[in-house]
C-alpha cells in the first residue's frame, strides 16, 4: 500500500475517505483490477468462440487476488523486471487443467494496465465525489446560516468592503458544484478501456477483433474507444488537471481560512477537541493545524501538475519513459487529493465564526472603509467625479492626522452642507453596507438546489 511522510500527516487517519482512497491504489486492487480484465476477455473470447468455454470459466474462477501465490510472482518480477508478466504468470500457475495458456490471449500489456488503471480511476472518483457532496453540504448550510453575518471584505490584502460570511462561503460552494460538473464531464471521456494489441492495430485479436473489444469492456462497464488510445494520454491529463483544479480551491479556502484565524485578525477557527495539542512548548496555543495540512498537502500535489502534460509525449506507438509516469503522478494526486479533502471535510462542517471579532474589524479603520459609500452619498449633490475628490480629500487628511472618518466629515463644510452628524452615524453603520449580498446569497441558495452536486447518487 502506497505511503508518503506527506500522507503519515494528513491528522486524520481514521477519515473512511483517505484509507479508503489508500485501498484503491493498494497493490492489492491494483492486481485485482488486472485480472478483472484478464477475466472479462476471456470471457468474451470464449463467447465467441475464440479460447475453450471451460478454459474462460476456469481463468474467471481463479482470477481473484486471492488465488495469486504472491511469493512466486515477486520472484517472477524480480527475475522478468516486467510490471505485468508475473501476474499474468500467476494467474496461469493458478489456472488447472492447462487453461492457464489461455490467459492473455492476443492482448498486450498496456491494454491490461491501462484499462484496469481506468477502472481504479471510476473507484476512486466516486470517493472523490463523495467527499465534495459532503463539503458542498456543509458549506451549503455555513452560506444559509451566516447569509446576514456581516465581516470585512479584503482586496489586495487590504480591508475594502463590508461584505457578509454567506457570500463569501456562498462563492466558495458555486466553485464546488462547478469542479463536481467537471468530474461528470470528464467521466464520459475517461471511462474508456482498450484491447487493442501490441500497437492498436488488433492484429492478433482475430477478425473478430472489435466484438472482443466490445464485449470485455461492456463486461467492465467500460466504453468502447474509437480507435487505440495507448500513445495519446489526454483522458489522464484532463483527470490530473480536474483533480488538480479541485486541490486549488481548497489551497485557497484553506489558506483564507488560515489567514483569517491569525489572533490580530481572529475572525476564524477551525474545530479545537478536548484533548489536542497546539504546541509542544507553548500551552496557550490553538493551532489551526488541520487548515495548515490541507495547505502544505495541497502545496505538495502541485509538483505532480507541474509534470504531467510530459505523460502526452510517447514516442510512436508506445514509450515506457513516459506511460510509466502516470502509474506514479496520478495515483499519488489522488491519494493527497483525498487527505486535503477530509481535512477540509472536517474543517468546514464546525468552522468557528467569531462575529463580535468581524464586527470589531469592521470598525479597524475607524469608518473609513464607508468612504465608497458617503462618496455617493455626496454625489447626487455634487456630482459623483467632484465628490470623490471631496471623500478622497478627507480620507487622506483623516488617516494621516489619526482621526475618525466622522470627525474630518463634520469638519469639511462641504459636507456638512449636506449631510448632518445624524446621517453620518448612519453612513458609518458599515454592518449596513453589505450590498446586495443577503439577496444575492438568497437568489444564489435557489439556484443551488438544482445543482448536481446536490442530486441523490
């Protein structure tokens, strides 16, 4: 079974959904899937009448992981140096009565490798899927709760707007249903099989070469291809960069979230159980140390993306230097995929929001993020260019002198020509210049339930 230092730190090593993904890409499930094909194709070759009936019923009886002397096939690779040969060896030492020289019969190695690899891909998509249907609900639930919750928004790092926690949480669940539509999409393209021979031309299938194709990949709930696909990777590549597009949202969240748990801004805190652990050193400390591991995980898969367009550039019909990547880039992008995920699973659905904190941010600047709003406040007297000048004016005096924006207003009587100290207070009432946002989070909210995401299966 695969493992990394990176995946011995997810902090969650009981989450169902990463020893699950684990059991996936296992040794085990990965012979498994091997003779899952080897099974179906002689299947279908018996059908056809192409190997002995008895011959395909023995080789479909003995092609369980379980029947594998895996002390013979370790020798055997060891002694053949080949990834596939010792199983297929074993599966033949396993087979009785001689049917065993009636396994991979006709068929070449990529077309096992490559097809049970798309049938380990449709497992663990499904893990995947699950988990973005759990995070989507609770962030669903986060946007309904916290739709009027209002919070500083930042731009450029900077505090700019009022915004609420809703609509920020809402945006981050819009971009969720959108990676799970893309998984839907992709999985059109990406379940596809192939027995196709040595180098896609079927040669030594028989003439009956597309029936033997058709009916081993329906037997695996698999599309048939138009033609071979063993030199052209872009199925995988669209499957790295859909799970990788997934792994940056949650790079960002995570990283919002880790930004906004700092103790200067404390807007945020991920769940802190009774009993855990913050620092070794320093006992006051609530580490957000499961938002930490989404992001340094995260950060970690990125180096997968980086190369895997390369897996495109087989030389001719086959070229090991580059097909063999795969068996390491993909799985491992899933695999850290499916530890960012339960982190955030587990991060979302009790996120701390600690709204007497938003509401003392909002008030940071001591009223000078409204500017915006008093601007225009001024503008259906002044005209909206003349009035900026007159906003901007006071901002700039305000915050160099260490004053409160009302107090330089009051003093400008420019404004005071217009507006009295009464609707000031009103104008600097920053949880009352949200926008639109609880209305936009309610519009958004009905369109969300007819959202894939959200649809039983």
């Amino acid at each position: 079974m695969m493992k990394t230092s990176v995946f011995d730190m997810s902090l969650l090593q009981d989450s169902w959904s990463t020893e699950a993904m684990r059991s996936v890409f296992c040794e085990e499930n990965r012979i498994q899937k091997w003779l899952d094909v080897e099974a179906a194709l002689a299947k279908a070759q018996a059908k056809l009448k192409i190997i002995p009936q008895k011959a395909a019923d023995e080789i479909a009886k003995k092609a369980h992981y379980k029947f594998m002397d895996m002390d013979f096939i370790v020798a055997e690779f060891k002694k053949t140096k080949h990834p596939l040969v010792p199983t297929i060896r074993g599966l033949e030492k396993a087979c009785e009565h001689g049917f065993g020289e009636f396994v991979h019969f006709g068929v070449t190695t990529q077309d096992i490798i490559d097809t049970g690899f798309v049938l380990q891909f449709k497992e663990a998509l499904n893990l995947i899927k699950k988990d973005l249907k759990d995070i989507a609900t609770a962030l669903l639930k986060l946007t309904k709760t916290h739709k009027n919750t209002a919070m500083m928004g930042r731009t450029l790092s900077l505090q700019a707007l009022p915004i609420t926690f809703g609509h920020k949480s809402a945006i981050w669940l819009s971009e969720l249903s959108r990676h799970y539509d893309r998984i839907l999409e992709l999985e059109k393209r990406l379940y596809v099989g192939l027995i196709v021979g040595a180098v896609g031309t079927k040669a030594s299938l028989s003439d009956q070469c597309n029936e033997v194709e058709k009916l081993t990949l329906e037997s695996l709930n698999l599309s048939m291809p138009d033609i071979s696909w063993q030199p052209a990777r872009d199925r995988f590549i669209e499957l790295g960069y859909v799970l990788g597009n997934i792994n940056a949202t949650f790079n960002k969240i995570a990283h919002q979230i880790l930004l906004l748990a700092h103790n200067e801004i404390d807007e945020l805190a991920e769940p802190f159980g009774k009993g855990q652990v913050g620092s070794s050193t320093m006992p006051h400390k609530r580490n957000p140390a499961v938002s930490e591991n989404a992001v340094t995980v995260s950060n970690a898969l990125k180096a997968n993306l980086a190369i895997l367009s390369d897996i495109e550039r087989h030389e001719h019909e086959r070229d090991g230097q580059v097909w063999k990547m795969e068996w390491k880039l993909l799985p491992e992008i899933f695999l850290m995929l499916s530890v960012v995920l339960a982190n955030m699973k587990f991060v979302l659905s009790d996120l701390e929001l600690k709204k007497d904190k938003m509401l003392e941010n909002l008030n940071t600047l001591k009223g000078f993020v409204l500017a915006e709003r008093v601007m225009f406040a001024l503008s259906d007297h002044y005209g909206k260019q003349h009035a900026h000048e007159i906003v901007y004016e006071n901002a700039m005096r305000g915050i160099e002198a260490k004053k409160s924006f009302k107090e330089v207003l009051l003093l400008d009587k420019r404004v005071s020509k217009v507006l009295n100290e009464k609707q000031i207070d009103e104008l600097m009432d920053a949880t009352t210049y949200v926008g639109y946002a609880p209305k936009l989070v309610d519009e958004f909210l009905t369109k969300a339930k007819n959202y894939a995401i959200f649809k039983a299966k």
